[in-house]
C-alpha cells in the first residue's frame, strides 16, 4: 500500500482525462479551419467518453484515499471537497451533450431544406 494517491497511476489517469485530452480536444478544433462534422460529432463523444472515465477514476480515488495514512488524499477525495471535482466531468459531459446535438440540428435543417426542395419540384 502506498502513502499516498498521488502516486498511483489512476491519479495520472485523472489528470490526462481532466485536462491533456479536453485540452487537446479543444485546442484541435479551434486550429481547424475546417473540420467534418464526423470528427466533430467524435470529439462530442470523446468528450462524455472521458467524462465517464473521469467519474470512474474519481470514484476509485475516493475508495483508494480512504486506505491511505496521508490526510491530503482524504481531504481531497474522501470529503465534500470532492464534489468540486465531479463539476469538471460534468461540465465536459454537458459539453459534449451540446456538440452532439449542435452536429443533430445542423442536419436535420439541412434534410428538411432537402425535403422541401424535392416536393416543391414534384407540384
């Protein structure tokens, strides 16, 4: 048993989902000129993906803290503090919820113009 969570490799696992891959999810689609709207319906994904994985590695720190000797752990993970820190997967998560369904409403106007074309050339 270790002394401490901030050595485990689920803390790094953490830190990567926090802040490497939104980041980086981020930063790909503002340097894009252009961009499909696959991959921007893939990084919506990701983004709730990774919010997923980041409750879950969240929660294993919790569990993980509760072993330790170290007071930091707990005070971060094991107590009301933590909540704080389910705000960030959740803002992630509702981040993604409106990309996705940004990528659902663009297509669905576009299909209705499409409709409308084609029975207007009907009459």
């Amino acid at each position: 048993m270790n002394n401490s969570v901030f050595v485990e490799i689920q803390f790094f696992m953490l830190i990567v989902c926090t802040f490497v891959i939104p980041i980086g999810i981020y930063s790909y689609m503002m340097w894009k000129r252009s961009i499909s709207r696959k991959v921007v319906l893939m990084f919506g994904v990701l983004l709730i993906a990774v919010s997923g994985g980041n409750i879950f590695l969240l929660h294993l720190l919790r569990i993980m803290a509760k072993d330790t000797p170290s007071l930091l752990d707990d005070s971060i993970f094991a107590s009301e503090m933590s909540v704080a820190l389910y705000l960030i997967p959740a803002i992630f998560a509702g981040i993604g919820v409106n990309i996705i369904s940004h990528i659902l409403i663009s297509h669905l106007a576009e299909a209705e113009k499409k409709f409308d074309r084609e029975h207007k050339e009907r009459r």
